[in-house]
C-alpha cells in the first residue's frame, strides 16, 4: 500500500503543481490579450493625433488659400479703381479741352463781331461827319 499512497501523493503533487501553473497560463492568456488590446489603443492613439495634426494642417492651409483669395480681389478691386480714375480723368480733360476749345472759338467770333461792328460804327460816324 506504500506505493499506491506514493503514487496518490505523487498524482496529488503533480495536480497542485497543475493548478499552480494552470492561473499562470491564464495570467498570461489574460496578459496577452490585455497587451494586444493596449497596442491597438496605442495604435488608434497614434492615428488620432495623425489625424488631428491632418486636420490642423488642412485648417491652415484653407486660411493660406483664402488669404491668397482676399489679397487677389483686393488687388483687382485696386485695379478696378485706377482703371476707372484714368478714363474718368481722361473725359474730364477731354471735356475741359472740349470747353476750351468752344471758349476759344466763341471769344473769335465774339472778337470777329465786335470788330465789324465798330468798323460799321466809324463808317456811319465818317460817313456821318461829311
């Protein structure tokens, strides 16, 4: 009966052992699992802040463009004006030349009247005086 006491001590200690070491594979399943589950969260980590710095980037290069946007229109609104000023300038010194012009020829006329007149004026009087 000795060696069948040895062989349930024996069965005994092997089922212990067993036991012993069975919570540590399940520690380590556990473990495992566990530590694939924190790199996929460090990986989804990863890519949010990829993707926020994507984003940011994005932002700033849509504030680029509508800055590029404002200062084109800005410049042709400028041009616009300049263009405009330099024909309405134009025509004003159109007109003014115009009226000038029109001055110019009134005062000869004016001028042209004037002498007739006073050389009709001295005829009577000469013709008066005789």
């Amino acid at each position: 009966m000795l060696d069948a006491e040895q062989v349930l001590v024996a069965q005994g200690e092997e089922a212990e052992e067993k036991a012993r070491k069975a919570p540590k594979k399940a520690e380590q399943a556990a473990g495992g699992i566990l530590d694939e589950t924190q790199q996929r969260a460090v990986a989804a980590y990863a890519a949010y802040i990829e993707a926020e710095h994507q984003l940011e980037e994005a932002y700033k290069d849509q504030e680029k463009q509508a800055e590029r946007t404002y200062k084109e229109v800005v410049e042709q609104a400028r041009k616009a004006c300049e263009e405009s000023i330099a024909q309405s300038r134009k025509v004003h010194e159109e007109s003014i030349s115009q009226a000038l012009r029109a001055r110019d020829e009134a005062e000869r006329k004016a001028r042209q009247a004037r002498n007739e007149t006073i050389e009709k004026t001295w005829a009577v009087f000469t013709k008066a005086r005789k």
